[in-house]
C-alpha cells in the first residue's frame, strides 16, 4: 500500500489511539461546590493569618525642608467579610475578597529644620480587592499540585489618622505618606499570597499519599494519571488506584474494568472505587505468595470424619495411623471481585491439601482436592480507611481426579465450611482490618458517610470536616528554608496622584 493512502487511515484512527492511552482510573474523587464552601471557610482564615504577617518596607523621603520616614509597619487587624472560592473551568480555582479592610500601625519620624518629632500612627485601608486564580496541575510524581497562580489587589481609599504638635504638617504631607503607604500594602499582598500557595498548600498536599505501602507484603499507587476536570461544579480526580507486590514494584496490572462514572453532587465529596482497585489488591498478595493458610488444630469431630474418609490411604500408611493431621489452604489463582447494585462478591479458587505429619518423619499427603468459594464482601469507611469485611456464602470441594472421589467427599462439604468459618474467615478479616488510606491531606477526614453499589464500582458519598486547622499542618510541614532566597518584589516609585 502506498504512503499516501495509509495517510487518510492514520488520521482516522488517530483519535482512538489516544483514546485507548488514556488508562482508566481504579479510583476516583468528586470534590463537589459544597465540598469547595467548606475549603473557603478554613482557607479565608488561613490567607487573614498570612496577610496579618505581611512585611511592608520603610518608606522615607523629602518634600522642601520637611524629611520623613515611615518605618515598623504592623498589620493590626484585617475585616474579611466578603469572600468567593469557586471552580472555573477547565482547571482552575478562583478566590476573590472583596470590600475588605485592614487597619495599620506604623512608626513616624519628621524633620522640619530644627524640630523633630516622633511617634505612632493609626491608618486604615478600605475597598481591599484581591483576585486570585490557582492553577491545578499533576506534577511529574503524580500528585496533585498548585502549579501557577495569577494575583491582582487593589486598595480604594486609605485613611491616616494624625495627631500631635505637628499634625498641620503631616496634614501637609498626608498625599504623599498615604499614596506611598498604599502602593506599598498592595504591593504585598500578592507576593505572600502566591507564598502561601506555592509553597505552603503544596507542602499540605504532599501530605497525600501517593505511593506508600499498605504492609509488609503491598503498597499502593494512587498517583494522578492526569490534571484534575474542573467543571462549574465540581472538580474531579482520576487516580490509577493499583495495589502491587514490594516484591515487584514495578509491575504494571491491567486495568479491564468499568471506569467508575460519578454523577451525584449533592455530597461534599464523592470517592469510586472499580472492581480493579480490588483485584489488583488480590493479584499483589497472590504475586507476593501469602495467600496460603496451615492448620494444624482441628475440631476432633472434623478429625474422626477426615480418617474415616481417607481410611484406606491411612490404613496403608500403618506406621502413621494416629499421626496428626494438617490442612494447607492454597489459593491457586488471584481472586476476583464482582460488584453490582445487588452487592460485592469475590470469587477464589484453591487448593484444599490433607496430609499426616508422623513425628520425624515426611509428611504423607492424603488427598488434594481444589476448592471453589465465593465471598460476600461488606466494605464500609473507617475515618479515612476503606474496609473491608468477609463472609463466607458458597462453598464446594471436588477432586480434579475423578467423579468418583468427588462424591466420596462430599461428606467433608458441611465439616470443611463450617472449619472455614470459624478458622479462616476471621484470620481474613483481621489481615483487612487496617484498611487503605483513601487520598485525603492530613487535617481532613469523612462524616456522614454512605456506601453504594453501582455496575463494575463502588462510591463513598461523604461530607467533610477540618479535624487540624490548616494553619496547623501547615506549621507542621512548613518546608525547612534554603539558601536560596525567595524572589524579592520591588516596588517602583510611587505616584503622587491620589
């Protein structure tokens, strides 16, 4: 075929290629408007904390004899009553302040030729609006990050309260001290703005884990697979939500199930988990090889009927007839999970093998039969950990030997169910009783939480509250400093127009 015919091909599945690159998400997060009204009302408080730590520089200067300086700037109390964080599509965070006032107490000094005075003034800001808009990116780690921000501020009117003996004279040099002092506050506020959220939400979002081990056997990778969708309403995450073997760290499973697909806003966040979140946890612990369980202590009436099952093995095996027994359960494939509106279920298939342990001597195997089960499964959220709870609902044995054998144990179906209940579940139950960690910076937990079944996932609606103050975990991974200085801001000389 020519060049130029496979051309028109190319470009017609060039669209599905890139379709078919996209991995689908085992996990995902809605972070809804209501979810963003509680952030506002944790984050209003957090940017009043940093702009009353603001540093406003000295300003001086000469205007006919009379020599002033302006020094020790102090932010005294700032009135942020009216605030908007809302979502802009198709990535971005908006934070507006409007109308604000901030009230300033500063140091003065004058020089009119031989007079000199020195003091405190009280001055005011009013009409403060400052615009913000954070750009929300995935790093190359795969975490979610602030990427870029853009800040105006502005100040409407600025008042400065004179007092003392030369009163008439800071009067006289009222334009000039109060244009200053204004374009020096506005100034500010932007640089520690983008300060607080370049580096100090960061430092809070590097709290989330993104890939960190579950026990001594797994580890989980909830690393972004891209940017965050941000919509009018919502801001969603597409995490890759797959568990792997620490001792194959690298290896890559699959991903052939349902895309989770979330609809509802009316929580404050909503988390969907596929039907692969969970098989990839089984195939990890199956990789890992610790899917196996021995017993050795069993129930004497479960004894008595497994001799008499296996009778004509032991009775050949004369010198072993009253050694102990031992059962090794091997899961012989990973398991797989199935969720439906109805319910989550998980399917495992395994290896079911008796033997004698005569003291010091080899084990002798009595019989081998595979085993078929099915689990219901009941996953709840536990503060910020996903559990899960086990219960055993179908169970069947069978030799892969003969139909004959098959029925010869089918007495032991009952014995073996009932051995399953009461020994095994439980040791299941507690290896799952930890949990995972679900995606959230530390200081945010769930409330209210509800679970529901969908076709091929499951999702957590939940409401949100602050269980640290921002400022706190702030304060807690605040980054050491550097040598390397923060970029300074310079401000040009101000204008005398009022």
């Amino acid at each position: 075929m020519a060049a130029g015919s496979c051309l028109p091909l190319l470009l017609l599945l060039l669209p599905q290629l890139v379709v078919a690159s996209q991995s689908a998400p085992g996990c995902k997060i809605r972070i809804t408007a209501k979810g963003l009204d509680l952030v506002e009302q944790e984050g209003l408080r957090f940017v009043e904390q940093e702009l009353e730590n603001i540093t406003i520089s000295d300003l001086h200067g000469k205007e006919g004899p009379f020599h002033y300086n302006i020094s020790q700037v102090k932010v005294m109390d700032l009135q942020l009553a009216m605030s908007d964080l809302h979502f802009q599509p198709q990535k971005h965070l908006v934070f507006n302040i409007n109308n604000a006032s901030i009230s300033l107490r500063f140091r003065r000094q004058l020089l009119y030729w031989f007079f000199y005075d020195i003091g405190s003034i009280n001055a005011s800001a009013h009409g403060v609006h400052i615009h913000t808009v954070l750009q929300l990116s995935k790093d190359e780690a795969g975490r979610l990050k602030i990427s870029n921000i853009t800040c105006n501020a502005s100040i409407a009117r600025m008042h400065v309260g004179f007092s003392g003996t030369l009163r008439k004279v800071y009067e006289f040099l009222s334009t000039f001290i109060v244009t200053g002092m204004r374009f020096l506050l506005s100034q500010q506020i932007c640089p520690s703005l983008e300060h607080a959220s370049l580096v100090l939400l960061n430092s809070l979002l590097d709290t989330v884990p993104v890939r960190n081990y579950v026990d001594e056997h797994i580890g989980i990778d909830y690393s972004l697979l891209r940017d965050p969708v941000v919509s009018t309403d919502t801001l969603d995450l597409d995490f890759k939500g797959m568990f792997f073997p620490r001792i194959r760290e690298g290896q890559e499973f699959e991903n052939h199930a349902v895309e989770p697909v979330i609809k509802e806003t009316e929580r404050m966040v909503y988390v969907a988990f596929s039907e692969y979140f969970f098989d990839s946890a089984m195939h990890a612990y199956f990789q890992a090889g610790v899917l196996a369980i021995e017993l050795q202590e069993i129930p004497k009436d479960l004894d008595v009927l497994l001799r008499a099952t296996f009778f004509g093995t032991i009775f050949m095996q004369s010198s072993a007839m009253d050694a102990p027994l031992r059962l090794v359960l091997q899961v012989s494939a990973p398991p797989r999970c199935v969720i439906k509106p109805s319910g989550t279920s998980v399917s495992v298939s395994a290896f079911l093998n008796i033997s004698m342990v005569p003291p010091g001597l080899a084990p002798v195997q009595l019989s081998s039969m595979a085993m078929e089960t099915k689990l219901s499964a009941k996953v709840f959220l536990q503060e910020k950990a996903l559990r899960v709870q086990l219960n055993l609902r179908r169970f069947r044995i069978y030799s892969q030997q003969s139909a004959l054998e098959s029925l010869a144990l089918f007495s032991l179906q009952g014995p073996l169910k009932t051995l399953l209940q009461l020994t095994v579940m439980p040791i299941i139950n507690e290896r799952t009783k930890k949990g995972v960690q679900i995606p959230l910076p530390e200081g945010i937990d769930f409330t209210k939480e509800v679970v529901t079944n969908h076709a091929g996932f499951l999702m957590v609606g939940a409401d949100l509250h602050f269980s640290k103050g921002l400022r706190e975990v702030v304060e807690k991974y605040r980054p050491v400093p550097t040598a390397t200085a923060l970029p300074t801001f310079q401000p040009a000389e101000p204008s005398t127009d009022p």
